[in-house]
C-alpha cells in the first residue's frame, strides 16, 4: 500500500473491456497508484516471473509520505 501499486489480474472476458480498464487504470494514476496488470495465464504459467516484476515495481517506487 505504502508504494501505491495495484496489481490486477484479468481474465479473457478483459480482452473486450480496455477501454474500461484504461478509464480504471488512468483514474489510480492521477491519485499516485501504478497499476500493474497481468492476465491470468501469466500468473498461473510463470508466476516467477510475474513476482518479479512486482518485485522490481516495489523496489523502485517511492513510499508514501
């Protein structure tokens, strides 16, 4: 929470809803969050690789005053 990232992780149904996500994803920005999104086959095929960029998001982000 201190670093202010979201992590989302989208189904197939989210191919037909970027639009919204885009609204979702730019409304987080303008209050400071960076939103992370990964679909679910990433996360359950290379979840290494997905805790990485999560890690490397958390690392080189600022903490919350």
């Amino acid at each position: 929470m201190e670093a202010r990232v979201v992590v989302e992780v989208d189904g197939s149904q989210h191919a037909t809803m970027e639009a919204a996500d885009r609204v979702r994803t730019d409304a987080l920005a303008a209050a400071g969050y960076l939103v992370l999104r990964f679909w679910n086959n990433e996360v359950l095929g290379d979840i290494d690789a997905v805790l990485t960029v999560i890690d490397d998001a958390l690392a080189n982000r600022p903490t919350a005053p």
